[in-house]
C-alpha cells in the first residue's frame, strides 16, 4: 500500500507560516511516504497551455 503528502508548491513557500507544511512533508517521506507535488498560482487568467504544461 502506498501512502501519500501532498507537497504544496508555491512562489513563496518560505514563509515562517509554512514552515509546519514542509515539516510534515519532511517527515513523511522520512518514513516512506510519497510526494504528490501540486502548485497553487493567483494568476486568474492564466493561459489553458500553461496550466497543462507539465
């Protein structure tokens, strides 16, 4: 069985707030868990070929 974290990237992922996120990203894949990246962007009319781009 796999276990997954998701792994929430975002421009400025280096706040003092997100410090707890990356630590649970941290530890879980300590233990074997795996990463499941996802991105959040405020650019609302960002272009379709943009967003599939992978």
């Amino acid at each position: 069985m796999s276990y997954w974290v998701f792994d929430h990237i975002e421009v400025d992922d280096y706040l003092a707030f997100d410090k707890p996120k990356r630590d649970v990203v941290t530890f879980a894949t300590a233990i074997g868990w795996q990463k499941l990246p996802y991105f959040i962007t405020a650019w609302s009319d960002e272009p379709e070929a943009s967003i599939r781009a992978a």
